[in-house]
C-alpha cells in the first residue's frame, strides 16, 4: 500500500472494509460525529473505495444530526448526543439518506473538555443500521485513553469493525 497520512492499523482494517464489503456487494454509508470524518477518511484512502462508500455526514452539532439525519431534537434533549439513542436515530438517518445497504453511526465524547460524571470524556457510542433490517446493533464504550487523539482512533477502529459483513 502506499504511504498513507493515516495510522496503519486504521488503514489497514480501512482496506479489509472496503475488499470484504466489496466481495458481498454492499455499499456503506457513515454518520460521524467525534471522530470528524476520521473512518471516512480511512476509507477513502483504499483504491477502489468508491465500490463501497456511498456517503458520509460529518454532523459535529446537534442542528446538523437533526438538520442533515432527522435526529429529533426530543432524543438530543432527552438522552443526549453521546446516547445510544442518538447513535441509532444516527445510523437510521444515514440509511434513509443514501443508497447505502449499511450505515455506521459514531458520537462521542474525545475530550479533554466536555466529559461529565455520568458521560466522562472517552465516551463514544456506536449504531449499525441494514437496510431492510430492524434489528438493533448499538453499543456504548468508555476508552481509557490520555488524549483526544487515541479516542478518535480508538472510535474510527470500532466503527470500521463495525461495517465488516
């Protein structure tokens, strides 16, 4: 592979993502929130990716999650944008709004600020999405790390991991 901005273990897992989903003939599509278009970016340096990524929204705010997936503000009111709630109206919304077969959705918290008791800063909270599939794959993880930098990469791997067939 060629030199790459990007750690190796993101590209590396980036290219089992792209080949693997290639191979079954599904079309991802991602809804970042923390990680900032990081598993985009991941993908989009693997020759070939334009097979598989359909699209990517990058919804840093709150009006963006609502504005550009649908995510109700009740659910952002109520449980949060670090929610599992959220990551799922997240995923969902991404589906909706592509031809994507699967969408990944990722948000979180990567600090150093913003962390609460209940929410401390390395929380980031995942959602997969299938189309014509209502099952509910979404998952909450505290990463202990010491910096802003290993969360993101810590939540790209993930979110990679997670669109694998």
């Amino acid at each position: 592979m060629s030199t790459s901005l990007l750690p190796a273990e993101l590209t590396e897992l980036a290219a089992r993502v792209i080949h693997e989903n290639r191979a079954a003939g599904r079309t991802v599509a991602l809804a970042e929130s923390c990680t900032g278009g990081l598993v985009s970016a991941a993908l989009t340096e693997i020759p070939g990716s334009s097979a598989v990524l359909d699209r990517s929204f990058i919804t840093y705010s709150n009006e963006s999650k609502n504005e550009a997936l649908g995510v109700s503000n009740d659910i952002i009111d109520t449980f949060g944008a670090v929610s599992i709630a959220c990551a799922w109206a997240m995923a969902q919304g991404a589906l909706k709004k592509s031809q994507a077969d699967v969408a990944v959705a990722v948000s979180g918290i990567a600090g150093p600020d913003g962390g609460t008791r209940q929410k401390p800063v390395g929380t980031v909270v995942f959602a997969r999405a299938l189309r014509g599939d209502e099952e509910l794959l979404a998952e909450e993880r505290l990463f202990e790390a010491p910096d802003r930098a290993n969360v993101r990469l810590q939540a790209a791997l993930v979110a990679l991991e997670l669109l694998l067939p």
